[in-house]
C-alpha cells in the first residue's frame, strides 16, 4: 500500500509541475542567421554563370556606349561644365544612351538573380534543412533578399566606376563635387530600381513552385509596364478627364491626370528621376508653364539641392515600392507550410 502511494505521489508532483511550469522563450534574435545567408546566396550569385553572363553583358554595354559618348563630348568639354553627366545621356545611332540600356538590363538582371531563390529551396528539397537550423524564415528571406540587392549593388557600382575611370584617362580631367553627387544619386536610384524587380520576382518565387513559371510571370508584369502600361493609362485620362471644348484648362487636366496615372509605373519614376538628376537644366515633368521657364531659357543649371527636391518623390515612390512588395513576399512566406 505504501509502495504504490509512493509511486503514484511522485507521479502527480511531476504532472502539476509540467502544467503549472511557464513556457520556455525562443532564444535569440528573429533576425539571428540574416548575415550568414546573405554571405552565401552572395557567393552563389557572384560564382554562377547566368550572372556572369549579365555582367558580361552589361558590361559590354557600358564601354560601347561610353566610346560613342566619348567621341561627342571631346569637341564640347570647354563649353559644358557637366561633361561627365553626358557620358550617361549622350546617345549616337545606332546605340542608345547608357541610361536607356540600363532601364532594361537592370529588372533583367534583378529578376535573374531572384525567380529561383524561395522556390529554388523547394525544388532541391533543402528548405526544411535550412530551416532545422537556428535560422528564423525571418532571416532566410531577409538574408535572400539582402543577398540579391547586394550583389545587384555591387554590380552596378562597379560599372558606374568603370564609367568615371574611362571619362578621367579620356578626358583628361576629373568631375567636380556636383557631378560626383549627381552620379551617386543617380546610382542609389538604379539600385532601388532593381530593387523593385528584385522584390517581385521572390515574390512570385514564393508563390509559385516552379523557377520558369516564377521567371514568366516576372517577366510579363515587366512587359506590361514597360509596353501597355502608357497606353492604358492614355486610355483611362482620356476617359476621366475628355477634351470637349478644347480650352487649356481642359489640356492641363488631362495632362495631369496622365501624369499621374503614368507614375504608377516604375519605369515612369525611374526615368524621371534619371532626367532629373543627369540633366541639371530640366526644371519640371510634363507640361510646362510659362513660370516655370525662367532660367531656363538661358541654360542656367538648377543646384543639385533643388533638382534633389525635385526628383524626391520619385525616389521616395521608388523606396516604397520595393518596401511594399518585400512585405507582400514576407506575409507569403510566413503562411507557407513547410514540411520535412
């Protein structure tokens, strides 16, 4: 009798201490692990061949393009006091402008670097994996992402120097404290550019399982910008704001409402912030009013502080865009059922 009350007693001190105990807390940071993925996705990216490819490519681009510029600024550098800005703008048939090549090559290369890398986990079996070790789906899909805007970064600030170096041992002369700066806003916006293909891509490879359908579909949305997307929105102006007299009260509404609708594409933000930030003597986007000619009739180049002003909003939208579809991609992700 007391043998078995001794058993049992135990027994049920053990049980109200495993119920009454408090829960044990995850240790460490959410964010925990974000640093080594972004160290080895980097790696795999700078290592692979399709981004060798693209660099090859866009590298190639960028001498082409600087040659042809080159040989249109030597006659003018004493005449223009932004002759470096005009190594990314001047164009020459049958080549166009730098910039012009990069509003195409940047989303390819951003959408190359990120169509496989959620589903990619997926098809080789290896997310589980991942996952069993102390890294969060946090920092998995942070450190992916970081990994891909780094690289793409990198990538395209190399270049950016590449184009400096040829226009100081061609030209003979360095760039001054405003060109530099105009460049380098120029190139936190081509970042930011990709980022935003950067960030729809991972989101359809979140969605769908599949890389080539991740890759289509990234591809299409890019198309669709890049192609309809002006159209429609001509389209839509003229259906919420028709011309039926004709008067410029009328003009300047339309035109209003295109603008508006246009900047809901990135490529439209993207290359209104190029315009501004390379082209110091553009003053609005637009229509242009009588009031806002002054100065510009005569040349006079806005400060970078007032083209800065400018073109904010523009690189504001641009921020916010790749912001808003990391969160859209992070909610995904975060549903997802993964398992062994």
């Amino acid at each position: 009798m007391l043998r078995s009350l001794s058993r049992i007693i135990p027994a049920q001190s053990r049980k109200t201490q495993a119920t009454t105990a408090p829960r044990v807390k995850r240790e460490g940071s959410p964010w925990r692990g974000v640093w080594a993925v972004v160290a080895k996705d980097m790696a795999d990216h700078l290592t692979s061949a399709r981004m060798r490819i693209l660099e090859l490519l866009i590298l190639l681009t960028a001498v082409g393009t600087v040659y042809v510029a080159l040989q249109d600024i030597r006659s003018s550098t004493s005449q223009n006091p932004f002759v470096f800005l005009k190594l990314f703008t001047t164009a020459r048939d049958p080549l166009p402008a730098f910039v012009g090549f990069l509003g195409f090559l940047v989303p390819l290369i951003a959408i190359a670097l990120a169509f496989d890398s959620i589903n990619g986990e997926f098809s080789q079996r290896t997310m589980s994996r991942v996952l069993a070790q102390p890294i969060y789906r946090d920092a998995l899909l942070l450190g992916k992402f970081l990994a891909g805007l780094f690289t793409l970064a990198l990538v395209l600030a190399a270049i950016w120097l590449l184009i400096i170096g040829m226009g100081i041992l061609q030209l003979g002369l360095p760039p001054s404290g405003e060109e530099v700066g105009r460049m380098l806003l120029f190139l936190v916006a081509t970042i930011f550019y990709g980022g935003i293909w950067l960030a729809l891509a991972q989101t359809f490879s979140t969605i769908f399982r599949q890389p080539a359908t991740a890759a289509l579909a990234s591809i299409a949305v890019w198309l669709f910008f890049v192609i309809f997307w002006d159209i429609l929105a001509n389209l839509v102006a003229r259906a919420l704001q028709p011309i039926v007299i004709g008067t410029t009260q009328e003009i300047l509404d339309q035109a209003q409402v295109l603008q508006t609708l246009s900047r809901f594409s990135p490529n439209t933000l993207y290359v209104e912030a190029t315009v501004g930030l390379l082209n110091p003597a553009v003053r609005a986007f637009g229509l242009v009013l009588p009031s806002q000619l002054q100065g510009a009739i005569l040349g006079t180049p806005l400060p970078l502080g007032e083209s800065v002003m400018l073109i904010w909003p523009h690189l504001t939208g641009l921020i916010a865009a790749t912001i808003l579809l990391f969160a859209l991609n992070y909610v995904l992700f975060q549903q997802q059922e993964i398992r062994a």
